[in-house]
C-alpha cells in the first residue's frame, strides 16, 4: 500500500531538512511503470529527492542494464533505458565502456561502487522509514552478487522485493541481482562513503 503523508509536517528522513516532496522507494526508474502504483513515498528535501538523479541514472545502467537478465528487466531497458541511451549516448558509452575481460579471459563489469553503494543505501533508508525500521548503519558495507531466486521477501512484481534483519537489508531486483548491506564487517570490501 502506498504511504502518502503531508511533507510539510516532516523532515526529510536522509538530511532531516524540512521536506518538500515526496521519494519514491524505490525510485521510479528502477521498475517498470506498470508497478510503480506500489511504491512507497517518503518525505524528502527537494536536495535529496532530485540530487541522487545521476547515481539513480548509474545505478539503473549497471544494475538493470547490464547484470539483470529476466524478461521483465529486458522490458524496461528496451523501453525506458534504450530511450535514455539514445537521448544521451554518453550513458551508452558508460554502460558498454564498463564491460571488460579479467587476466584469465572471464568477463567482468568495471563499474563504479559507490554510486550504486549511494543509491542502495537511500533505497534501505527509505524503506526503513516507511516500515518503522531502523537504517542502514552508518558505517556499512555493500555486497553486490549475480543470483537466482529470492525466498520469502517483501515484494513489487518480479521488480524488486526486499527482507531486513537487525542490521542487514537486502534488495533483489529483477530476480537477478542481490544487494546486501549490513553493518561494516559485513564483507571484506572497504566502507563505502556514505
């Protein structure tokens, strides 16, 4: 069920500035406009709602783009991200430029992590508040993986779906792609910046 609230009476949950809109959770372009009806909205500044556009833009290429493979992650990059690409083809050029072969010969994704990193963790923080949940911590870690099948979670169509635990939320989009974040001894990556 969608939350609508009175963003005057709220602060924006990521700065605590007083908001002006509405965010969506997850952001809009991240699925399929026949599912959007079910995103949740959280009070956001009007900084924080619009200044996430590019990571949104980033996040949406590399992740939808280039690791989900289902037909319903196939439907929106021929229609909404193909349209993006032709309407800008340096994003075209992020996306394949980011594809590369490994010493061994496998093929890897160059991408950069933290703007996927930005965009997951606004993603938990939003839902947390929606749910009444606690955020993300404030030192995390983020562990990206290529998987199939999701158990029992929270979800939006084959979109996207969700679970949490203490600290730990997981966003799966597509099917496809898992999202782990968790407190900073969660992986053996570095902490992202948050």
């Amino acid at each position: 069920m969608p939350i609508r609230l009175d963003w005057g009476m709220a602060a924006c949950i990521y700065c605590c500035a007083p908001s002006e809109s509405g965010d969506h959770v997850p952001p809009k372009g991240l699925i399929r406009p026949v599912r959007r009806v079910n995103l949740w909205r959280v009070p956001s500044c009007h900084g924080c709602n619009g200044g996430a556009s590019r990571d949104e833009e980033y996040f949406r290429l590399m992740i939808i783009g280039a690791l989900c493979h289902t037909p319903e992650a196939d439907e929106l990059f021929d229609g909404a991200i193909s349209r993006s690409m032709d309407k800008c083809p340096a994003k075209e050029s992020a996306l394949f430029d980011s594809f590369d072969v490994d010493p061994q010969g496998r093929p890897v994704l160059a991408w950069d992590p933290k703007p996927i990193a930005r965009i997951a963790v606004k993603i938990a923080t939003g839902l947390a508040h929606a749910m009444g949940e606690a955020p993300p911590p404030q030192r995390y870690r983020i562990a990206l993986e290529e998987a199939e099948g999701r158990g029992d979670h929270t979800r939006w169509a084959p979109d996207f779906s969700f679970t949490h635990s203490a600290c730990t939320w997981e966003l799966w989009f597509f099917d496809s792609v898992r999202i782990m974040i968790g407190p900073a001894d969660l992986q053996q990556h570095p902490p992202a910046d948050s």
